[in-house]
C-alpha cells in the first residue's frame, strides 16, 4: 500500500528547521511512504535539496504562503486560506494524502480539522488521544487539550472513541474505560463526572468506573477519559516532572568525581533508561473522531527525532487502516448501543 | 517554645500501625516537642508501650471511639461527634495543640477544619497547598483537592493565601503567582481561568499570568494556583509517573548480570537520586486559609518515614509562627489593596 502523509512543516515552535530533517529521517525508514512538504516553498527546498535522490523521489513540495501563528486565535486562523495547516489537511480531504501531521496551534488543528475531515456520525468533536506509556502497556487519554469544555456528552463520546480506538490498534474485545476523577468513590468529583458517569454506566461499553491521576501510567485502565483542560494540564505536568527528574539524576551523577565514574561505568543502563522514559518517543497524539482521515497531532516544541515518531505513528495509522476500522468496529459496538451512541 | 501536635491516628489507608511509629520517630527527633495521638485507646496504647521512656513522657493518648472512613459522606461525617479526626482538630481549637496532622478523608478534613478553626476574613474555603519540589526550590501549588468546583472569586483567594503563605515561610517580599491554564496566551483556556485572571490583574498581587502544567515543577512562579479537582489529578497524575519511571528505573539495573554489576556500582549514585526524587520526603499539605490553627494533610497511603516528615512540617509551621506571620502579611500586603481582599 502506498502511503502518503502532508506535513504542515511551518507548524510547532521550531517549523521546517525540525519538520524538514524528520521527515527525511521517516522517508529513510519508511521505503513505500511519501510525504508532501507543506508550505513556504522558498524555505523548504534549500532544506531538501542535499537529501538522497532515493528520498527526493518520494518527496513532494507543495506551497503555502501563510502560517498559523502558535497563539492565533480562531478568528485569524479562519481568514488564512492559505496556511500551511489548513492546505496540509485539505490535501488529506481531497485524497492526495491519507494522513496529515502538524506541530502547530492545537485549537487551530482541532477547528479546521472539524470542517475540512468532518467527525463520524454521533461524534461532535475530535478530541486529541495519546498512548501513555505505562508499567504494563500503554493507556489512551483523551481528551488532551483539543477542547477545554466539555459537556457530558462530549466526554461519553470521548469514551466511545477511545474504546473504539483501542479496540481497532490493540485488537481488545471489551476494552476498559475509566474516568478521570479526584477519588474513585461514588460521591467523588462534580457535576461533569457525576453526569459523564450515568452515561458510561448505561451504555454498553466496558466502563470500569472512576480512575484516579496515578491510575493512567499504572495502566488501570484501557482508555481514561478527561475534558481537555484537566488532560491538558495532567500532561504537561508529567512532562515537566520528567524533566526535574533527569536533571536530578544527571546532577547526582555529575556530584563529583566519583559519581561521575559511577554513571559513567553505569552508562548503558542509564541511556537504556533515558531512551525508554523519553517524551520523544511517545510523540504524536491522535486527533480522535475523524472520519475523513488521520490527523496526528505532535507537541509543539517537539525536536527532529519526536517529530520522526509522530509521522511514524500516522503512517501506521494508514497503514493501519485505523479509520475504517473505527467506523467497522462503530456499527459492531455502538450499533448495539442503541441511543447512547 | 513548646509545640504539641495532635495526630489524627486513625486516618489514611494504614491507621495506627503507620501514624504511631511516625509520631515516635519525630519526637525522637524534635526533643521539644509533644504529640496527642487520638484514636482509639485500646488500639494505640500497646503500639506505645515498648517506647522508650524519654519518649512516653512526651506523648499522650486521647480516646476517640469513632473513625471517619475514607469514603464517608460529608453528612455522616457530621454525626461522628467522636471521631479522632474532628477531636484532634478540636484539640487545636481548644488551645491543647498548635497543630493537627490527618491522613484521613480530605473533604471532611476541609470541611470540620473549616468549622472549628475558621477562616480568615475574605477567605471563603481552606485550601490544600503542597510545596512542591522544582528544578530549583519549590513551588506552593493550590487547591490540590479540597475545593472541586471553584469560583473566581475562590481561585483569587487561593492566589492571595498562597503569596502571603510563600511570603510568610521563605521571605519573598512580592511572591510571583501563576494561574494554572492550558497555554500561556491570552485567549487560551475557560471562563473561569479568563475570569480569575481579571481579578488577579486587577490586585495588587504580583501576577505572573498563566502558566502551564510544566511550569509547576520547572519553579517558574513561586505560587500556582488551579481548583482542586485540576490539582488534584496533576498532583496523582505527577505521583503515578514518578512510581512508573521508578519501575522503569528498576527494570533497566535488573535486565542482566551485566546491568545489576553496573547497578550495584552506581548504587550510592541510585540511592541519592532515589531519595532526592521520594515523594514521601515531600508529604504533608497545608490546610491554607484557617486562621484558628495548623492543620496539616498527609498523602493517604504515606508510610511511616512520610507521615513523619507530615508532622515535621507541621512542627515547623508552629515554630515559624505561620499563622500569625500570615496574618501579619495580610494586613500590609492585602490592607493595600483594598476590596480585593
């Protein structure tokens, strides 16, 4: 199969200088892909042009003159038709690319999304889903950032999705899906969780109940479902205490002479560590809903290499057939369902 | 100055087999000191009597027959006339104790500490406040989970009683507070986050603006403020990652004979990061904003070595004086301001 993914590269906090050089690196290990380039056509080709005639050939340039600026708001980001995020997924919409994947402004890719790939029938919004890594697997968490209010609808939705997304990657018959709350036990939480509970309980899918923060790298669940602030901030809170704690680590190493021998004799066990804890890797979060095609989301200050494994993971989306399966596994599980779908 | 704390014995995950070692362990340690342990005498009284003697004389059982339960609602909460979480709470409010330390329900905790020790004027609820550990120093960070439906108004006090908290324990003359969102920029985030931001601009605060979840562990502002359920997954989310990259850790020494070699070597190295990175050396959150009294919220779960550095800290809050150097703080720092406070 031949796979084609549109790249918006003026998108994240470092543009075409990382999406260029990553998605080079994804053609390198990816012999049957494609990309297209999207975006100013002037800045992107000096950046190709010493690239192997064997990843030339699979690369495409198409221009786009604007850029979506990181804090544009909606507004703006509507008038600029030709944004490098906004052609990068009407390629997708007319079938040049199956797959588009930007670093940029999140509430821009989530709104244009909408309108240019349309949501499956039932679904109102795409919500933004990350594979966690966790002691046992992964866990799916949505939603993470792609909308900040939710109604009870929305998150149930959210829940559909997600079990549905786990169901259709990880082949998972009944896949689990918990609740984010501040307690698991039945008074806990407010308005919102209380509500979304109702509608998880009396739908037909495997709902495990409350789950708390520590519940998601512990892999309680399958998939945890959240409104986007709270995943928001739940992410970025991780990230941050990633970070202290390799500049812990790498302060306790660096103590003095003899505990830099230590790390220094120690050396493969921490970089086996360090690669398995890294952010980088797990780059790329879903944008969930979708019906018209896979959108990947990568963190906005992502470097080269997490770039890499955000086009990575849309190419095995496509390859994946992850939409259709979405929409297979939708008439199995929620056909079912009845009304709560 | 003599400081005795009572120790609600029943509460957390553990009860009297994890609070009682912990209140033998701090006097050994605070030669000043003297701790109520209220709970159940039949229970406590056989876990005190291998003490030693210059211990036992410091150290008093008071009766409590009942136990508020982990899960119990706030309403039959409020017929335990007898439990050792509100006796010990009372024992503060009748001058027998400076301070209270529970493991127990937070809500009930909030709730009866609300009750009997009050409020200071302008302040609606008592927040959970958590000095957080950063790259470098610590962040107080609040509501963690007392308060999950927040109005503006509630967040600003949280921002008010945080600087004067921070201004009070490390001296800072105009303490930085940040406003917990999903990006920095203006526009980002929900009315309520718009609406808080209004009010803080507006004090005579010193307000950073928003931040976001990495922010909290990276320090960039003395004071984070977000509501309690917000908080609360941050801080479980944080707590769960921590445990994982532990695991991790582990899994990464014990891969082969090669990498335990390479472990065993680095071990002092390990141990320090290890120490460094224990949550438990972080445990005990204020009850912020009760003018009657220290009331100090230990991690449910916490062992024996956490619940001790919970009651450390707040031996130290009554040495530094903190509830009258708060209120000391407030009338030069919010006398200013006027209505906003």
């Amino acid at each position: 199969m031949n796979i084609t993914i549109a790249i918006d590269c003026m998108g994240g906090d470092h543009g075409p200088v990382v999406t260029v050089p990553a998605a080079l690196a994804f053609l390198s290990t990816h012999p049957d892909a494609e990309v297209i380039l999207v975006g100013r056509e002037e800045e992107l080709a000096p950046l190709v042009e010493e690239a192997q005639a064997g990843l030339k050939s699979r690369l495409h340039i198409h221009n786009a003159t604007q850029v979506v600026g990181m804090d544009d708001p909606p507004t703006s980001v509507r008038s600029k038709k030709d944004s490098s995020m906004r052609v990068a997924l009407h390629l997708v919409k007319h079938g040049q690319a199956q797959a588009a994947v930007s670093a940029g402004n999140t509430g821009a890719l989530v709104m244009i999304s909408r309108f240019a790939l349309k949501t499956f029938p039932g679904i109102d919004r795409p919500a933004i889903c990350f594979a966690l890594p966790t002691i046992r697997g992964h866990t799916y968490a949505l939603d993470l950032g792609g909308n900040v209010d939710c109604t009870p609808e929305h998150l149930f939705q959210f829940g559909v999705m997600g079990a549905l997304l786990a169901s259709a990657l990880d082949h998972t018959e009944r896949p689990s899906v918990g609740l984010l709350n501040v307690g698991t036990e039945e008074i806990k939480g407010n308005e919102l969780t209380r509500r979304t509970a109702e509608l998880l309980r009396e739908s037909n899918l495997n709902y495990y109940g409350y789950v708390e923060g520590d519940d998601i790298f512990k892999g309680t669940t399958d998939v945890v479902v959240c409104d986007g602030f709270v995943g928001n901030v739940a992410l970025k809170t991780s990230e941050g205490l990633g970070k202290m704690l390799g500049t812990f680590l790498r302060e306790e190493v660096k103590r003095g002479p003899l505990s830099m021998l230590m790390g220094l004799i120690a050396m493969p066990v921490l970089k086996r560590f360090k690669h398995r804890a890294n952010p980088g890797r797990y780059n790329g979060a879903v944008l969930l809903g979708l019906s018209g095609g896979v959108v990947l989301k990568s963190h906005g200050s992502a470097d080269a290499y997490a770039f890499e494994q955000a086009i990575g993971r849309a190419a095995d989306a496509v390859a994946n057939n992850l939409i259709r399966r979405i929409q297979d596994r939708m008439e199995t599980m929620i056909g079912a369902s009845g009304e709560n779908a």
